[in-house]
C-alpha cells in the first residue's frame, strides 16, 4: 500500500456515525415494542440518543469503546499512539459527566445502556427504570 492510500486518522473517525446506529436502533425498537415513546436527539445537553419528555428522562446509548465502559472487554486502547487515544477517551469522559451534570441541573433524569448491554433482561430492566421517573 502506497504512502497515499493509507487512511488517515481524521478520514477514518470521520465513518464513525453518531446517529442511527445499531445499538441505538436496537434499543429504540424494544422501546417502543414496549408502549415507550420518545424523541430522537432533542436539543438538550448532549443530544441524548432519546428523550422521553413524558418522564423527564433521557437515555445515552453508549458505545463501550469511546465512552469506556469499565471493566468491559470492549474498553481497549488501540497499541499505535496509545498517548492520544488515552487523551481523547479521557475527554469523551469528563464531558460525558459534564452533560449529565447539566442535564440533572435541567431537571431531567439521565440513564445509560453500553453497547454491550443489550439483550432482553437489560432492556425490560431499562424500560422499567424510565416508566418510575413519572
């Protein structure tokens, strides 16, 4: 492969979508199968994957990778410049944080579900935690 075909770090990130990805449209499906209903990115702090005005709750579904879910096998750090992935998990973190303490400021609830959460127990269960912020 030719120097000029080699992808660069900011083409690649750039593939990497925010919005309509499997998780959150796995999550979305079970919760409306569930008599939930939601909005989709609201211009709240954070942009929440969905908002459920009726309880005041938003939900973030997360990626394991670049929110870091601790303990999770998904969590790794990539070998080739670990400083600047460390850097940039590290961000992704703290305003992770930030946009629940704002949120919580609102009045809204926040709850989150990982990527590598979702099966049906999890699901019931986050379903559930959302109907009891009435």
């Amino acid at each position: 492969m030719d120097i000029v075909d080699r992808p660069t770090r900011s083409r690649m990130m750039s593939g990497i979508r925010g919005k309509n990805t499997m998780p959150e449209l796995t999550v979305r499906s079970f919760l409306h199968r569930a008599g939930l209903r939601f909005r989709l990115h609201a211009k709240l702090p954070g942009k929440p994957d969905l908002v459920f005005p009726k309880y005041r709750t938003v939900v973030f579904v997360h990626g394991c990778f670049w929110h870091r879910h601790e303990d999770c096998r998904y969590a790794t750090t990539p070998a080739s410049n670990p400083e600047f992935w460390q850097h940039k998990f590290a961000a992704n973190v703290r305003r992770d944080a930030k946009v629940r303490e704002q949120l919580a400021e609102l009045g809204w609830r926040a709850l989150v579900i990982w990527a590598c959460q979702l099966n049906e127990p999890r699901l019931r269960a986050l379903a559930m935690e959302i109907r009891q912020g009435k």
